[in-house]
C-alpha cells in the first residue's frame, strides 16, 4: 500500500509451505512495513496447522518502539488448541494515519487473548485488555482496563464473566449466560447482572461536543436481566452519588437525588426524585419509563416546581444569562421517545433578575450605519454565503407550555458583549410556547412593559439613558425570532431657546428626547424623536 506521496504504509507477506502433515506460514519480508513504520520479524517464525487442525505458533513482529503483534502456541500442551494473541504498545495514534474519518484518539493499547480447547464441547476464551493515557476528543479518560472470560455450560449455555477498571479501580463488574432455544416456537433464555461501582460520569463529557454541558458525581447499584431475547425483564437499583449537571451558556447547574431509583420488571420508577439547584426549593419528577419495549419505550412523567431557583450565576465568559430566575413549573411528558407529548406551564415569580446577552443584535447601530455606504470591488469573484441553518428537532417531540410573566421580574438585555449599550425591561405578560413535531417553534403572547431603562449610544450621539414609557410592549405572533417591537424611551432635557424675534432674551426650556423601536426584529424601525411638552 502507497500513500498519495509515495510513502509504503503497509508490506507484509506470508510464505506458504505444504508438508505431509500439515502446511506452514512464514512471515515475508522478514522486515515488513506496518503503518508506515518497519517492523522485525522473529527469527524461524512460522505458525503451522497439522492435519487434524491443531495450530502450532510462534511469530512476532516489533519496531523500535516495542509496538508489535504476537502469535504463539503453548509447548508441550495437552489441549487440543492452546493458542495466544497478543497486541503490544500500540499507539492509537498511529492508526489514524491509515484510517480516514477516525475519531480523535490517542493513547495506546495492549491487549491479549488466550484461547484454550480440550475437547470438541470443552474450550474457553480469555481477553486482557488495557489502555495508558486514553484521551477522546482532547479530554483525558485515564487508564481503562477490561478483563473477561467465556465458557460453554454443561446445558449447552453460553456463560461470560468479566470486569472493568478506572485507573486500576475496578467500576463495572458483569456476568451471564445464553442459552439458545432448543426448538421451533420454543424461548430462548437469558440470563445477566451488571454492578456499578462508583462509575464516573465525567467521562462522558469527552462525547458532549464544545462542552455545552459538563456531567460529574458517579452511578452504584446493580442490575439484572432475565427472560428471553425477545421479552427481557430488567430489574434492579440504582444511586446517583453527587451527580451534577452544568450547562455553561444557560447559567444552569442541577444537582441529582442520591435516593436509588427502582427498575421493577422493566419499569423505571420515580418517586419524588428531585432536582436540585443552589436554592431550597426542589425540581420533583414522578412517574415510570416503561422499557419492556426498547424499541419504543413508554414514558409517563409528572414534572413540578415550586420557587425552584432555575439560575443562580455571576457573568461568565461563557454565559448568555446570568443572576437569579425564580420560576414555578408544572407539566407532564407522555408517549414513546418519538410521540412525546408534553403539555405544562411555568410562571417566572416576581422576584427574579437576569440579564440576557443579545449575540448578533439587529439592535447594533454602529454596523446598521456602517451599512449606509458599502464600497464594493467588483474584480472579487469570491461570494461568500450564509449557509442555512437547519431546524433542530427534537425527535417528534409535541410541546406546548403557557408562560406567566409576573410583573415585577426585572430582566435586562445587553446589547453588546461590553453591556454598555443595554435595556432594564420591568413588566409582565402571558404567553403561550409551542413546539411542533415537526421542529418548527411557535410562540404567541404580548410582554408588556410598565417601566424600564435603555441605554443606547450612536456614533453621532453620546451615550445616553432613556426611561422606557408605560405602554410600550413586545408582541409574539408566531415566529419566537421575529417579534413586533413598540417601544419608546425619552430622556428629559434642559436647553435655552431665544425668547424673542430679536434673539436678545433666552430662556430654558425642557424636551424630551427619545428612541422608538417599531417593527418587526427581523425589520426593525429606529426612530429619534424630539418633544417639548411646556
């Protein structure tokens, strides 16, 4: 194999040679070349298979660096099979460079399986396993190890037994057997049991792309599987110890129940299972997620809140929202992972105070006027387009959730990621939030506003604060991106205008200067306006 350069990736032969009993295999050239690296073959390797199928080995191949396979029969064995395969050093890496479209891997592994047969009914498989310094998508997951056993029954079953390790700290244990149905329209059966111990769930931050979300505690408890492949009964118990879960952006960080949660026949119970965040005030989950079928899995959940503390959270650098939300919840989720239906509302209280930052604002004047004139070379070809954005779905998922605003929520937005250009909304409204199976979202209501502050800057204007006037409101028709906007900020001043036709005499007069939104966000209306109410 050559590469696009011409590099050898691999050149690796074997020589067959027949004999009277048998026929043997030789490694060919005696330095191959395996992943773009040569390799040494061991002197007067050969693996030999005799008549009766019986193997007979003896072959290594290393580099410099000890990475290498090896294949070899035990001497002087009595088994009818007693053979050996090993897999040494080997530099995950390594192997990317003739695998495309590999996941980001590295670390290396060795790994070792013994297969031993006595008798044409009598055998059985070990496998060592273990990997040094394993790291997935630039995450370190540490040093894993597996061991496990296979071994036919006396009945005829299937029987397995083995075991993970963490850091040589053993966290899965798990064993079982299979025994095939013996007869036409007869059961087969099944027969396994899995323990957890400590099981960390940070590794599974490593699959959770851009680190939107961060999991940490670990899992315990047991469980077992009886019946047949076609209707397995699982049952059994499991505790989250200290399992957090953090979403940066949101600002939203939960901590989970320690209390076990209870599979009874296949029927994941919840009973008061709480959710908590850095408040008193718990998220409780009640019901059962029923997984007789796993091919659609029956869930019926009760979900409420009550004062639950949704954010409690200085600004980062990653956060979109930050401060305190307060929000009473109430829903149920029913029907198959791809046919929920969940039906609910929430009403965010009174005493709640978050910032919102507005990434990309149509609000931002300095890019709307550094559109006003556009110099355009037209000897560029080069076209640069938005590509579109594809509407997430959720998986069938049927949403629809009333919203209750209380008046008193103070809610600002920043305008800019400085926050010097922002706007303190006071006021409240209801509204009605809906998500289609379809993907597509829907959001209907009017948020009204009673007071608030906005300040805003142009690069013709100093900075200034506008009181936001009673009345003004934004208003959901249908597309959440795209609301009706009216609303209008003034700012009272004091000027001296002449007092006569001559100019001789002034006097100061107050006005009210002041910015109205109109419009739709996608098309928004930026009005300035100029009042002299005395």
């Amino acid at each position: 194999y050559l590469n696009g350069r011409g590099e050898k990736g691999v050149d690796l032969g074997l020589k067959a040679r027949l004999h009277p009993r048998g026929i043997s295999f030789q490694v060919s050239p005696e330095t191959p070349t395996l992943v773009y690296r040569p390799f040494t073959a061991n002197e007067g390797n050969y693996v030999y298979v005799n008549e009766k199928g019986k193997i007979y080995a003896d072959m290594k191949l290393y580099d410099t660096n000890h990475t290498g396979i090896s294949l070899y029969s035990t001497p002087d064995s009595l088994a009818m099979q007693d053979l050996t395969l090993g897999i040494h050093h080997l530099d995950i890496g390594e192997i990317k460079r003739i695998v495309p479209y590999m996941p980001d891997v590295t670390g290396s592994i060795d790994a070792e399986a013994h297969y031993v047969q006595n008798t044409a009914e009598d055998m059985q498989v070990a496998i060592d396993l273990a990997t040094k310094d394993l790291v997935y998508n630039k995450q370190p997951m540490g040093n894993w190890g597996m061991n496990a056993v296979y071994l036919p029954g006396d009945a005829g079953e299937h029987c397995i037994d083995g075991f993970f390790t963490l850091n040589d700290e053993e966290v899965v244990s798990w064993g079982g057997s299979y025994l095939p149905a013996k007869g036409e329209g007869l059961p087969d059966e099944l027969r396994a049991h899995m323990r957890l111990e400590h099981f960390p769930l940070q590794i599974a931050n490593a699959f959770i792309p851009d680190r939107m979300a961060m999991l940490g505690g670990d899992i315990d408890g047991t469980m077992s599987v009886t019946g047949s492949t076609e209707a397995p009964l699982m049952n059994g118990m499991l505790s989250l110890d200290s399992v957090t879960l953090n979403v940066p952006q949101a600002s939203l960080f939960l901590q989970f129940d320690n209390r076990p949660v209870q599979m009874k026949d296949s029927r994941l119970m919840f009973n008061d299972f709480s959710l908590f965040s850095k408040g008193k005030s718990p998220f409780k989950i009640d019901g059962t997620v029923d997984m007789r079928n796993l091919a659609a899995m029956g869930i019926d959940l009760k979900m409420n809140a009550r004062d639950f503390e949704l954010i409690n959270a200085k600004r980062t650098k990653e956060s979109l929202v930050h401060g305190k939300l307060y929000v009473d919840f109430n829903s149920t989720l029913k029907g198959t992972p791809d046919a929920l239906v969940m039906r609910g509302s929430m009403n965010v209280l009174g005493k709640s105070n978050f910032t919102y930052i507005l990434k990309d604002s149509p609000l931002t004047v300095e890019d709307r006027l550094g559109e006003t004139v556009t110099f355009v070379d037209f000897s560029d070809t080069t076209q640069v387009v938005r590509r579109k954005t594809e509407d997430l779905s959720l998986g069938g998922l049927d949403m629809l959730m009333t919203l209750h605003i209380d008046e008193a929520v103070q809610a600002r937005v920043d305008l800019n990621d400085a926050g010097s250009n922002y706007m303190i909304l006071e006021g409240g409204g209801d509204l009605s939030f809906q998500y289609q199976p379809d993907g597509e979202m829907v959001l209907n209501g009017r948020y009204s506003l009673i007071s608030g502050e906005m300040k805003y800057e142009m690069p013709v204007i100093p900075l200034k604060t506008f009181s936001i006037k009673e009345g003004s409101y934004i208003e959901w028709t249908g597309n959440m991106m795209n609301p009706l906007l009216n609303i209008k900020a003034t700012e009272r001043m004091r000027a001296s205008v002449a007092a006569s036709s001559d100019g001789q005499n002034t006097r100061m007069v107050n006005f009210d200067v002041g910015v109205n939104l109109t419009n739709r966000l996608e098309n928004l209306g930026l009005a300035f306006t100029l009042e002299a109410p005395e």
